[in-house]
C-alpha cells in the first residue's frame, strides 16, 4: 500500500476562509508594509501572548539575527554552538565577525557553559547560545558568564515560540531573544521573525536597523537594512494565535505517544524532559545507539524507504561545513560531545495534522526495523 509523504514537519494555516477578509481589506487599502495597522496589531498580540514589552517584527530571523549583531554593535568573536541550523553562524560572518564553537552538554544539547568560558579569549564581545529543540539554556550560569567578562548575550530563540518555564520569562534572558516564524515552525508567518528586546531605546533602534535607517521622510540616521514583515505575513500570524494552544495540544500528545512507545526500544533514547519548563514539541529528536538493530542511517533510508522524511538536525555539525572548518575552534577534538551527539541524532515527525495512522506507521518502523515478527 502506498502512502501519502510524511515529512519531519507540516505547516500549519488557519482556515482560508478566515483570512480572506483581512486580505480583502488589504487589497483594498493598498497598505503592504512599513508598519502597518496588521504589522502594528501583530507586534502588540505577540508582545501580551509571551509576556514582554518590546517585539520588532521581521521578514525572516536570519535578518533579525544579522540585524540583532548590529544593534549591539557587537565585533570580534561570538561564541556560539556547532549544534544548530547554519543561519545561527551565518548572522555572525555577516557582520564580520569571528564564531568560536564551544561544546554542547550532552543532556540539554545547549552550549555548555564551562565550554563558554573556556572559549572565551580578549576578543570575544559576546555570547550567542541556542534553545535547541526548544530546550531553555541555562541562563542563569550564561548571564553570570557574561556578566563577569562584560559579554553581551543574544539568544537564537529560533525553536522555542511556546515554551513557558517556571524560574521565569525565557525571552527575559540576555539582551536579545531572536525568534522565527519560518513555514516549519510552531507559529508561523509563512517567513518571518522577530526581536524581543528589554527598553524602548533599544526597540528604537532597532526599528531604524530594520527600515534603511529612516527616522522620518527625511531623515536617516544609520546603515539600515530592508528588514521588514509585510502585511500578508502580520495577518497570518494574527490568525495563527487563535489556533495556537490547539496545535501545542495535539504536538504534546504526539510526543507523549512517541515516548511511551520507545521506552522499552533497546537502543532508542528520547531527548530528556525539562521538568522546569512547558515544551512547546516543536521537534522530536531520538539518538540512535549501537545496541539498535540497524545504524542511525539505515533507519533514516528505512523511513524514507516507506515515504516518511526524517531529519537528522542537526548533521552535519556547522564546524564541519567548508567556511567553518578552518577556525580552530570548529576542531572535532574541542566538540566530542556536539560530534557525538550529530551522529546519532534523528529527529522523527511532529506536527498537529499528523494523522493517527501515520504516526503508527513510524513508531512500528521504529520498534522493529528489521521487520521481523514478533
């Protein structure tokens, strides 16, 4: 029997019905972008929805990233985590600036740390760490870090729209948390981003960075860039956070599901819970283990041998990529445990229309990928 393809996410969307008045209406103004009255509504429903005061609205997180760099006017060396999407290394050689990876603890996959501090040398500005999988850092040893170097701290927030934890406001950490509201994301605005900032100063500044520099019509007063989200984009994501605590529910069951049914797979390791915080299941990673029947690779092919793509976030590790290489931090002797963990890792679909029947059909795969009897 064939199936339909299952890939590792699917996009969520509201009702199309739903969104035809608000596009209707923007047809009919003519307002696409520049901070429009859905670009401003979006900004202030994200800003009650995560509990903070100042949201800046992108196109994408890359620019946001890039854009984040430059309002800090951080330079030198960022260190930063090899276990993570390129964009995260990319914003820093953007701005000319030097990453130094530093090694991720093997329970939380974040940046380690005692790595950070290792790594930090008379050039570093600036510490750049990542929610991965949505997992909160350990902000409070990363802040005291940065405090005792006086480093500036950037959160890539990428994977962690949702995410609620008891010691506090996740995005109340460090100077900047940079989101994204990619396709694959929890929230989505097709593409998209944004900046949570801790001052309106900041937020200022960084609504000049986004739009070319431009105070008024004739005044500009910094190298900006063309950073904006339109119109489209802020409508979507109004209507997005009316479905939001709906699709969370169905991604937790999903993930609650996947754990029961490989907590007895020899070989299979679940990505630990954070008993601090609410995940928002943006991902379900497994490590795949030498005690598995097969190796991690052979079961990504078996998967997509029966059309359902799996990933393996994040292999390879950015170090291992030909611009990174070369630093002598990207050296696989001073990441064993980020090279250890890209070699086992799978991360197996999740999203809120995965049906019933196809996450059957990956779990089966995954207990019994010998197809043996039982």
């Amino acid at each position: 029997m064939s199936h339909d393809p299952v890939y590792v996410t699917r996009p969520f969307l509201p009702p199309l019905e739903e969104l035809i008045p608000d596009f209707s209406n923007i047809w009919e103004t003519r307002v696409l972008t520049n901070s429009g009255p859905y670009h401003m509504a979006l900004e202030k429903a994200l800003a009650e929805y995560l509990e903070v005061e100042y949201v800046s609205l992108f196109c994408n997180a890359t620019i946001a990233l890039v854009t984040a760099l430059q309002a800090l006017n951080v330079k030198g060396e960022v260190i930063t985590t090899p276990y993570s999407f390129v964009a995260t290394s990319h914003s820093l050689l953007w701005n000319n600036i030097q990453p130094v990876f530093a090694d991720i603890d093997p329970v939380s996959l974040n940046l380690d740390p005692d790595a950070i501090e290792r790594a930090i040398t008379e050039r570093t500005t600036a510490i750049m760490p990542v929610h991965c999988y949505g997992v909160p850092c350990d902000t409070d040893a990363i802040q005291k870090i940065a405090d005792k170097y006086k480093l500036h701290v950037i959160y890539d927030a990428a994977h962690a729209f949702g995410v609620k934890r008891a010691s506090g406001n996740l995005f109340a950490a460090g100077d900047i948390s940079v989101l994204s509201f990619h396709a694959t994301k929890v929230f989505n605005t097709l593409e998209g981003g944004a900046i949570i900032c801790r001052t309106p100063e900041m937020k200022r500044h960084i609504d000049h960075l986004k739009n070319f520099g431009f105070v008024d019509e004739v005044t500009v007063v910094e190298a900006g860039i063309n950073g904006k989200m339109n119109e489209i984009q802020a409508a979507i994501g109004l209507h997005q956070l009316n479905y939001l605590e709906e699709a969370l529910c169905r991604r937790r069951l999903i993930d609650t599901q996947y754990r029961q049914a490989f907590s007895k797979v020899e070989g299979v390791t679940c990505m630990a819970v954070c008993n601090e915080s609410i995940s928002n299941c943006a991902y379900f990673p497994v490590l795949i283990h030498d005690n598995y029947p097969v190796t991690r690779d052979a079961l990504y092919a078996l998967l997509r041998e029966h059309n359902i793509f799996a990933r393996r976030y994040f292999f390879p590790l950015i170090s291992d990529f030909d611009m990174y290489r070369h630093l002598p931090s990207a050296n696989p002797a001073n990441l064993p445990v980020a090279g250890q963990i890209a070699s086992k890792v799978l991360c197996l679909p999740i999203y809120p229309e995965l049906s019933d029947e196809d996450l059957q059909r990956i779990i089966t795969l995954v207990q019994n990928p010998s197809g043996e009897k039982k």
